[in-house]
C-alpha cells in the first residue's frame, strides 16, 4: 500500500469531502423538500437514537486502529483484531437496538420512529467494520480507499432516496422518516464492500492482548462519542418538550427541531469538509511523530488552518444565510437561525483538528472530561432557554456548549504540552 504525506492525504481526504459534501448537501436538500419538516424531524429522532446503539460499536476504534496501525509493526494483527471486536460489538448493539426499539419510541415520545429504528439496526455492524477498515488504511497512510468508501455510501444513499422519491407522498410521516434509513442501510453495504475490496488485507489472527489494548485504548473516546451523541439525543427529546411547555404543538415543535438538527446544522457544519479530513489524518501523523519540538509546529499549522477555515466559512454563512433560507430550503426563517448560528462555524473546526491532535498523543481520558463538561453546559442551557426563547435557544446552548468544549481542550493540551517540554529539557 502506497503511503501518501500528510498533505497529500489531506488533499485527497478534502477533495473527496467536496464531493461528498455536495452529494449529502443534495440528498439533505431533496430529503427535506420530499419529507416535510415533521418528517424531517421524526427522522432526526430515529436517528439519535440509531447513533446512540452506534456509539459503543464504531466510535472509539477505528481512532485507535488508526493510531495502533502508525506505530505498531505488525498492522496486520491490529486489523485482525479490531475487525475482529467490530464484529462482536456490531452485532450485540445492533440486536439490541432492534429488540429495544419498541421501547425507545416510547421512551423519545414518539412511536412514529419505530420503522426508523428497525431499518438502521443492519447498519450498526457495517459502520463499525468500515470503521475499522478506514483507520487501518489510514494509519498505513493511504486516504483513497476511506474516501471512495464514503462516495460510494453517499452515492448508493442519494440514488435510493431518488429512486423511492414517487412512493414518498403516499406513506405516512412514520414510513416516511423511515425511506432515508433504508437508504442508509444499502449505502453503508456499498461503502463497506468497496473497502474490503479495496484493501484484501492479510489473514493475520487476531490476537487476546491486541483485542484488550484496543478495547482499553478506544474506551475513553467511546465515552466521549458516547456523551455527545447521548447529549443530542437526550436534546432531541428536552427541545420538543421545551418547544411545548412555551406555547407550541407537538406538531410543530417536532417541526420545529427538524429544521434545526435537519437543516440548519448541516450547513453550520460545513467547515467540516476541510477540517474533517485534517483532524482524521492529525491522528496517525501525531502519533507517528517523535519529535516533541516538530510535533509541536505540525499541531501548530493544523490549529492555525482550521481556525481560518472556519472563520471564513462563518463569514460567508452570515452573509449568505438570507438567500440559502429563502432560495435553498423556501423557509426564511432557516436563513434567520443560520445567521444567528454561524459563529459556531469557527469553533468546530478548531475543536475537530485539536480532538484528532489529543487522541494522538493518547490523551483520550481529557478529551472525554472536555466533552462532558461542555455536554453538560448545553443540557442545562438547552432546558433552561428553549421554552423562554423557542427555538433560538436551543441553538444558543449548543453554541455555548462547543465553547466550554473548545476551552477546555486547549487548557487540557497546554497543560500536557508544558509537562511535556519540562520532560524533554
């Protein structure tokens, strides 16, 4: 396998993102116009909660084979390995969403998800061996095989929500919601057999003391996955019943939360087409560098490209979110929260590249701590806000929550940092 530099994976991992980018954009656009925001938001539901039964089995590892497969000698044997965990992971996690999802329903207050829910159960096991797979192609340098992987999940996907598009104004909201999970389910079994394919790595055993440092290493990104995506699913149930207790209907208050996760923070998240790649790369070049003082400048370079990256992303989701409210989805009011959002564009890039920065040095336990932190800002900001200021207020506290995220990852790594330096004089 030909490695590739950093900037030549980041290159490729960006031009990739473009595309993908603008096929999810396209999918979003036509998922949107063709459901209706109350679809779009039981939609949403589905979809916290399929991430939450995702998170245990796909988060931490593929980070951790990423950074394992740098640095160790016998690659092979991590892949194995993690493949391996995957498995196991990916199938207990996914019988259990599907046995669950009856009570999940109930438990998110609307039984409308349940057709979501039993067609995202196949795709927990396929997003946790692709995962496996990116990492290991990517800590042997390589980002085309990750990269087709996800064109070929986004293109199987856009092509399914298309093609089932006439069937669309005949279903009910629940089976409605349920048509871009059934398309997930064939574009994640697309991505993953063009990177199997792709790869045909060896036929190492997997190894009990390999299996035990992956399980030990991706712990406390599992955990931080895990506290951001119980975050926004426990939001996804608080916003509608904030929503409620301010004056609205159940009916538009699930509107209400679908234009904010389904429309506005895709584009609030639109930095991520550079920095996503950076901060996936950031991983395996931090842990593959020995060097304190070049480690330092590369961290240093990457920081300072996201950072710009993001400011000109927000200046340009200020001054155009009138015309994508108005012309892109035919709801002025999206154009209003993207604009009052859009300083949220600068800061996740930062905290993207620094998350992928820190999991190489193996700092995980204080990127969890920062991650909780920050979670537990936005909880509270989102119950105390939503009911007095609608919907804006939500959005407000996942602002401030990035915020205290942010901080306190940098305070965290300056502090390693220093440690660090003192060791090395």
């Amino acid at each position: 396998m030909e490695k590739q530099s950093l900037k030549k994976q980041t290159a490729v991992m960006t031009m990739c993102n473009v595309l993908i980018r603008g096929l999810g954009f396209v999918l979003r656009l036509v998922t949107s116009r063709l459901l209706g925001a109350e679809a779009l938001g039981v939609m949403e539901l589905a979809s916290q909660a399929h991430m939450l039964a995702l998170t245990p089995a796909a988060a931490g590892l593929p980070t951790v084979v990423s950074r394992m497969t740098a640095r160790e000698k016998q690659p092979e044997e991590v892949l194995a390995s993690a493949r391996r965990m995957a498995v196991r992971l990916g199938l207990w996690m996914g019988c259990g969403l599907l046995m669950l999802s009856p009570w999940i329903a109930r438990w998110m207050g609307d039984e409308r998800i349940l057709p979501s829910l039993v067609c995202y159960a196949p795709c927990v096991l396929m997003i946790g061996l692709s995962g496996v797979y990116r990492g290991y192609s990517l800590g042997r340098g390589a980002a085309w095989p990750p990269a087709l992987c996800e064109m070929g999940e986004q293109g199987v996907r856009l092509f399914c929500v298309a093609g089932l598009s006439f069937l669309i104004p005949r279903l009910t909201v629940a089976w409605r919601a349920a048509v871009p999970a059934f398309a997930t389910v064939l574009g994640e079994g697309a991505g993953l057999s063009i990177i199997a394919l792709w790869l045909r790595a060896g036929k190492a055993k997997p190894s009990p003391a390999m299996q035990r440092e992956l399980f030990l290493s991706s712990l406390p990104i599992t955990l931080n996955r895990l506290s951001h995506t119980l975050l926004r699913t426990l939001c996804s149930v608080i916003v509608p019943l904030r929503l409620c207790a301010g004056g609205l209907s159940h009916t538009e208050a699930i509107s209400r939360m679908g234009m904010l996760n389904g429309m506005v923070m895709p584009m609030i998240f639109l930095p991520g087409i550079f920095s996503g790649a950076l901060g996936t790369v950031s991983t395996p070049a931090i842990a593959g560098c020995s060097c304190h003082r070049r480690r330092r400048q590369l961290t240093g370079r990457m920081i300072l490209a996201a950072a710009a990256v993001g400011c000109v992303c927000t200046g340009l989701l200020y001054a155009l979110a009138p015309l994508i409210g108005e012309r892109v989805y035919a709801l002025p009011e999206v154009g209003q929260m993207i604009r009052f959002m859009s300083p949220m564009a600068a800061v996740l890039p930062v905290q993207q590249v620094l998350g992928g920065v820190m999991a190489g040095l193996g700092l995980q336990k204080r990127s969890f701590y920062s991650s909780l932190l920050g979670s537990g800002v936005t909880l509270l900001l989102t119950w105390l806000w939503t009911a007095r200021t609608g919907i804006l207020g939500a959005g407000y506290a996942h602002m401030i929550g990035h915020i205290v995220t942010l901080v306190s990852g940098i305070i965290s790594f300056l502090l390693h940092e220093k440690t660090a330096a003192g060791a090395a004089v």
